[in-house]
C-alpha cells in the first residue's frame, strides 16, 4: 500500500446528471460513486488516505490557457444549483457537461495531483493521487471526455523542474491532453496503450505516426490495440513499453491509471481481469522509479475496488 493516498472530498462537487451521445442523454459514467468504491476498498486493505494541500494557480498555468481557466471558473459560478451546462466552445466533444462545482471539483483535482508530486519531491517512493475528475483528455484550452484539467500533466511539469519524467498512460483511452503537452519537448515522455481511436473515442489522435515534434521527436509513443484485447496481448504490448521507459531512464514516472481496461466496464472494450492488474502493478515496480499514480477513467463503481487494490497489490 502507498504510504501517502491523497483525496479530497470536494470531487462530489462534480455531479452532472446526463451526457450526450448523439443526441441521446446517457447517465453521467464518471459518476462520484467511484471514488467511494475505490476509497472504501483501499482503507479495508488497511491504507490511509490524507486530504491535499492547497497550490497556487501558476502550475495550473503552465498547462491550461488563462482564458480557459476563467471560463471553467466564471461559467460553474454562474450555473443554479442542479442546473446543467453541455459548452458548445472549450470543448471537443459532447461529454464534458459542466454543474455549479465543476471548477471546485476540478481545481481540487489538481491539488491532489500537486500534493501527490510535492509528495514525490520530498522522497516518497510511491504516491496515489486519487483524482476526480479525471484529467488526460484536458487540453490547454478545451475539456473533453470527462476532464477539465489535466492533473497528470501539470503534476507531471511541476515534477519536471527536477528532473525527466516518464509518462505511462494505461487507461482504456487515449490521453489527448497529455501527448498535447509535452509533444515537443524531449524532457517528459509519454507513452501510452489504448483502444485503437480509429473506432474508439477519442477517434482523432492516439495512432503510432504521433511520434512528437521538434525537440520532442521520439519522446511520443502511442500504442493502439484492438476492441477484445486479453490480459496475455496487453502485458506484451506493456512490457515493450516499460523495456522503453527503461532506456529513457527518467527520474520520476507518472501513471495515469485508468481501469476501464477491464473486462466488465460498462463503456470498455478490453478483456483484462482483476488479477492482472497486480501484474500490471509489478512490471510498472521493476522500473524502480518513485512513482506517482493518477487516477484517471474506470466505470465499473462495483469492482473498481477491487482492481485498484490488486493494481496496488503489485505495485506496492
Ligand atoms: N456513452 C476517461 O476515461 N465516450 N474518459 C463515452 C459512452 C467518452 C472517457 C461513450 C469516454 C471518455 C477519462
Ligand atoms: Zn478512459
């Protein structure tokens, strides 16, 4: 178990009633329940869970556009209690609905992020962020599928100023704002495994030609893999990845970890099963590396428990 889990309660906030596919309203799948799933099952196991600090705005500068930020801000302040907001600008696509405590939400997401990476800078070896909303989708001036900021990338910059960081995104998705941005610098690498866009969301970006630019050429790795992906074809493709952060040989990693990879998540579209995960958590140890996990996607509220316990299981 992570000696430091950092939450903050204030993610309830973010309550959207609906999101919109195709002019159908859907119930809202990032649904607050999960974080009690995963809070619950982790405090069971026997971890102990700390609220965040509080951090200025200028790393959340670093990463998203001020006039972004006001928007979020000034547009949740504005909303009634229990009124909905589906943008039509910020945004880029139709699963980003705003509430009243969208931004609280959002901004105390981050903070969980930053008290996770000061955490890090202070010597700990493995940290969770647990984070709501989610954050890998969030671009510097746009929401999108779920997120609003993007809590591994601005914790993943703040990590920076003391050193390189490997970016290892396994969410079921892949993280757009994250490639975003670092894509040109050769000091943070990402690398991610995900559902092929080309008919997954989000659709436009995720294949293997996004390498990076400038700079930042080769420091980009995008792995698509099919709708039906098991446990055996995610932990090759997971492997070739890890052996790859090797060589990169950062001073820290970030996980953006999602778990709706897994077989029964009601908008999923891989295989994996609950004991995986902690091999999952294994390979991801044997980097050596101190370590901050963010918690990103996974819609199974019942048995996200249980897989972010068997993740952490391995990972230790
Ligand atoms: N009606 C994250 O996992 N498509 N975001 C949903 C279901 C959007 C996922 C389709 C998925 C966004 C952080
Ligand atoms: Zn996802």
């Amino acid at each position: 178990m992570p000696e430091r889990i950092i939450y903050s309660e204030d993610h309830v906030l973010h309550n959207p009633p609906f999101e919109i596919y195709d002019g159908v309203k859907d119930p809202y799948a990032e649904d607050p329940a999960r974080m009690t799933s995963i809070v619950d099952a982790i405090i069971q196991a026997g971890g102990v869970i700390e609220p965040p600090q509080q951090f200025p705005d200028s790393n959340l500068l670093r990463v998203h556009h001020p006039a972004y930020i006001d928007f979020l801000r000034q547009r949740s302040a504005s909303l009634k209690e229990g009124e909905p907001f589906y943008p039509s600008y910020f945004i880029l696509d139709t699963y980003a609905p705003m509430v009243k405590g969208t931004y609280d939400a959002a901004r105390a997401s981050v903070d969980v992020a930053l008290t996770g990476a000061q955490a890090i800078l202070d010597g700990e070896n493995l940290v969770y962020a647990l984070c709501r909303p989610p954050g890998h989708h969030a671009q510097n001036r746009a929401m999108s599928g779920y997120c609003y900021f993007n809590n591994a990338s601005i914790a993943a910059d703040f990590l920076s100023e003391k050193g390189s960081v490997a970016v290892l995104d396994v969410d079921l998705h892949h993280g757009n704002g994250t490639q975003e941005a670092f894509y040109e610098r050769p000091d943070v690498l990402y690398s991610s495994l995900h559902v092929d866009p080309a008919v997954k969301f989000p659709y436009s970006t995720g294949f293997t030609d996004e390498i990076g630019k400038r700079e930042g050429i080769g420091f980009n790795r995008n792995t698509p893999l099919a709708i039906g992906t098991t446990d055996s074809e995610y932990s090759d493709a997971l492997s070739g990845e890890i052996e790859y952060i090797a060589r990169f040989d950062p001073k820290f990693l970030v996980v953006s970890l999602g778990f709706d990879t897994y077989d029964k998540d009601p908008i999923g579209a891989f295989r994996l099963t609950e004991p995986y995960y902690r091999q999952m958590g294994e390979v991801i140890r044997g980097l050596g590396k101190p370590t901050l996990l963010i918690q990103e996607g996974g819609y199974h509220v019942e048995d996200l428990g249980k897989l972010a316990v068997s993740f952490l299981e391995g990972v230790r």
